[in-house]
C-alpha cells in the first residue's frame, strides 16, 4: 500500500474497482486530503494511465464513478473528505 504524507490535511483511503484499479495497477493507497479535488489532484501525478481513464482536465471524467465512504456519489471537486473516509474509483461502464 502506498503512503502519500502532505502534513497536516486528513488521512484518507482510496480504493479502484474495475477497469480504474486495472489503470492505477493497484487496489488501495494511503493520501493525505481533504477535498476530493486534492484526491484527484493527487492521483493523476501518481498514476498517470489511471489519470487518462477517470479524468478530464483534472475533472472526473463520465467512464469512472466516485463514491464517499460506499454511501455518496458524487464529482464534486469541493467534496470535503474527513480523516478515515474512503473515496472509492469504480467504473461506470459496466454492463448486466
């Protein structure tokens, strides 16, 4: 599990389901944040091919879903994250 330590914002977990776990090339990391943006902005220099799928301009893009602690949905880069969450990347392209 990789450990991203930016001081003193919240300690968060992040974890990809599917194709964006196929794309980071692991299923969980450790971050420091406390807006979803600060996640994004995280993930996109950590993992470049997972970048090119789930985001658009540091927006999330339409093929990833993003939820907050497996009860809220959400793209809101202002998304305030509180120390324990978890922010999950799955994708919205799946089929049944």
């Amino acid at each position: 599990m990789l450990v991203v330590n930016l001081g003193s914002m919240s300690h968060i977990t992040v974890e990809f389901f599917g194709i964006p776990r196929e794309r980071a090339g692991t299923s969980c990391v450790q971050i420091e944040a406390t807006t979803l943006g600060q996640v994004v902005e995280q993930l996109a220099g950590q993992f470049p091919e997972f970048a090119n799928h789930c985001f658009d301009d540091n927006e999330i893009s339409t093929h990833c879903l993003v939820a907050v602690n497996a009860i809220h949905f959400t793209r809101d880069l202002n998304w305030k994250l509180a120390p324990g969450d978890t922010v999950q990347f799955l994708s919205a392209d799946v089929g049944g």
